[in-house]
C-alpha cells in the first residue's frame, strides 16, 4: 500500500454484525491507499440510511445530505473544486428516492464515483421494499414488492448515458480492483455494490454471497454502455465551452444627474398586452428614476402561454430601499389593454382618489375612485406598441412621477441608433 490507512480510529464502523457494509469500508480504505490519495484530496458524500454513515469513519472531507440527494452536492463540490476526489456513497433506497438526480448525474458525465450499497431492502427503518427489491423477496412492507418491477442498476444508469457502469459483489475478490478502476475513471462511474442485510433482509430470505453471485449471471450485460457512452468529462467540457464565450457586460451604472418631481415613494402600474412593451416601459421608468437618485423595483406578472406575453408590470421608486417588491398603494395606473385590465380587474375597487388612472380612450374599467384621464393614442396615429413609451412621455410632460430629463436619459441609457431616435419622436409627441 502507498499511503497510511484513511479510518477514523476515533469512530470506528459501528454496524450489525456481518453487515456487508463493513467490508465496503475496508475496501473504500484499502483502494484510497493503493491509489496514493491523501485525506485532504477527498471529499465523501454520504446520503442518509446505513451507507450515510460512511462519511464518519473516514478522515477525508465530507458532506452528509438529505436523503437522496447527495448527487446533487457532490457535483457542487467537484463544478467548484475540481482537483478533488468526489465520491458519493447511497444505498439503494436513497438510489430510488434520487433517481432523478441519479439520472441528471449520468446525462452530464461528471467526475463524480458512485458506490452503490445495494442490500435490496431499508435496512435502517425496517426492512421495506425499496427500488432493488426482488419482486419475490419477503419484506416488511408486505406485498408492496410483488407490484413492481425492481431496478437494474448497471441498465438504467447506462441507458441515461452513465459513461462507467458496473456490478460486483462485496464478497468477490476483484472489489478493490473495480473499486479503483470507478475512481480513477474520469467522468461519471457508478459501481452496483450487492450485500446482504442480516439485520433485516437475510432473516425473511435464503441469500447468500453464492446466490448474489449466480442471479447476477441471469442478468443482461452492461458491457457495452463503457463505449456507447464515452465522451468528455462534464466540469472540464464546461470550463473549455464557458473560455470560448464572450465576456459578460458590466453592470448598467446610472449616476444621479436630475431631480425628481417629488422626492417620495411613488407606485405606478401598467396594464397591457402582448406586444405593448409594458415591461420595456416599466425599465425605462426604474431607470428614470434611478436618474433622479430613487431605488427602483420592477415585478411582472408570469405569462402562462407564450403568446399571450406580460400584461401586467410593477413598479416603486423610492428615496429609500426598497425591502417588499409589492405594491400598496398606486399613485399612478396606465390601463392599455382589456387583458391586463381583466386580470387586475379587483384591484380597481382598492383605488384611492388620489391615485391617477391614465387608459387609452374607449377602454372600459371596473368602478374605481382614481381620477381617470383618457390619451387618444390613435388620433395621435400611434402604434400599439408604442402606447406605453406614450403615457411615459404624457407623465413626464405634466410632471407626474417623472420629468422629461429623467424620461430623456433613461431612453438614451435603454436605446440607441434608430430605436433611440423613434422613441425621441414619441416624447416629443406629447411636448
């Protein structure tokens, strides 16, 4: 061996006897030590049930999850530190509670090892069926078992691209062998582990190490996956892919060059349709306050069809920041369409009298106490798209929320080239 034993002498296995997951461990040890691989250069991912305890009784870094998951920390880990040694030890009800995650794991080929507990059964919590239950083994959960079929480690994972898969029994001679080959491959190796439970699983069925031995001969190969899914490691694929993009922008900065109409909390809300622009028209408005020294928010509402798009958009510039994104009380309302009007239909009855409800003449509202005023934007020969930019402009005309400098500048930091200069001609419209 090349280096000194890994095992916690402080927290030695504390497993039933002759559970076949003591001989995991050692074997764990003894392929680390063979390999040369110091403490330090290792991190253990654990997942709850007996295979959750493994991360104890090693002096290595390790992570101890929820139940199922742990596939999902430890390629956290390898994404952000890359020259360690990942492995993930789950026994086969985390297996069947993770699959899914299991499933993501093989897509991407991550430089992750797997090692699978598999003693058929919950062994922790009583001897249920889980997802490699033999479908004529006796378990506490009664016949739940003889429902489904139970999971073939080697075929699924490969089937959803596993690069590395392969069986073994704990009491076969060549463990450390492909225990090694997992660790030293570089992508992602999941390597079926099958044991015997004598806490629960052996009690109720006739297993023993020669029978794992012969029902894993009547299973299919899983030979051919090792080739049929060879490609590049995921992390390092990344990192190549991620050198060859261009360089995000930095952050929009916008300094305070104008003052404000009044320097308070104000809530506007727009109320459109697919293809008005309200949430350009909602940026443009964060960013003319944002001119003017205010915090801006802006929350939309979720489109859920496509073609339908936003119809509703937030807004709240204040002096102060601004903790809560929504709105209590509008000052202004810009009302453009039935949709975005339908769907804010019971909010009109909050309204106050104080609060300005600017809608596109012919519109109809819901009774509200807002001061309505009504802009003909067809008379004016605008488009439909361009209605909101308008009541911005017809805002900043009167003063009202904004100014026409902050309007001006938020244009010229949102546009530029011919789009710069037809959103001038709309401002300029309302002059």
């Amino acid at each position: 061996m090349n280096g000194d034993s890994l095992l916690n002498a402080a927290r030695p296995p504390v497993f039933c006897p002759g559970c076949s997951h003591e001989r995991v461990v050692h074997a764990l040890d003894k392929t680390l030590r063979r390999m040369g691989i110091k403490g330090e250069q290792i991190v253990l991912v654990s997942d709850i049930g007996c295979s959750g305890l493994f991360d104890t009784f090693f002096n290595t870094h390790a992570l101890h999850g929820l139940h199922g998951r742990a596939l999902t920390y430890a390629t956290g880990i390898k994404m952000a530190r890359p020259d360690l040694h990942v492995i993930v030890t789950m026994g086969d009800g985390g297996l069947g509670i993770g699959a899914a995650h299991v499933l993501s794991t093989c897509r991407r080929n991550i430089d992750l090892t797997l090692l699978v507990l598999n003693n058929f059964n919950y062994g922790m919590t009583g001897g249920q069926c889980s997802s490699t239950t033999p479908m004529e083994a006796r378990v506490s959960s009664g016949f739940l078992n003889r429902l489904e079929k139970p999971l073939d480690v080697c075929q699924m994972f490969g089937t959803a691209g596993a690069a590395w898969v392969d069986r073994t029994s704990v009491y076969d001679e060549d463990l450390v062998d492909k225990m090694e080959e997992a660790v030293r491959f570089t992508g992602f190796s999941i390597l079926d582990i099958w044991g015997l439970c004598p806490g629960r699983y052996v009690k109720t069925n006739k297993v023993t190490p020669s029978t794992l031995r012969e029902e894993m001969k009547q299973l299919p190969s899983w030979k051919h996956f090792s080739q049929l899914n060879r490609r590049p490691e995921y992390a390092s694929h990344y990192r190549e892919e991620a050198s060859r993009c261009s360089q995000p922008q930095e952050p929009l900065r916008v300094e305070r060059i104008c003052d404000p109409p009044e320097m308070k909390r104000q809530e506007i809300v727009l109320l459109g349709a697919a293809g008005q622009r309200i949430l350009t028209a909602g940026e443009l408005l964060c960013l003319a306050g944002m001119t003017a020294g205010m915090h801006a928010t802006q929350k939309n509402d979720y489109p859920i069809t496509v073609m339908r798009g936003h119809s509703i958009t937030e807004v709240i510039l204040n002096p102060e920041p601004v903790d809560f994104t929504g709105i209590e009380s509008p000052d202004v309302v810009i009302a453009l369409a039935e949709d975005g009007v339908k769907r804010w239909r019971s909010a009109f009855s909050r309204l106050s009298d104080r609060c300005l409800v600017l809608r596109t003449k012919g519109l109809a509202i819901p009774e509200t106490a807002a001061t309505p005023v009504d802009l003909d934007f067809r008379e004016r020969k605008l488009k439909s798209g361009d209605w909101a930019l308008a009541s911005l402009a017809w805002l900043a005309s009167k003063g009202v929320v904004i100014t026409r400098p902050m309007l001006h500048k938020a244009l010229e930091l949102r546009f530029s080239g011919s789009a710069l200069e037809d959103a001038m001609k709309i401002l300029d419209a309302w002059e």
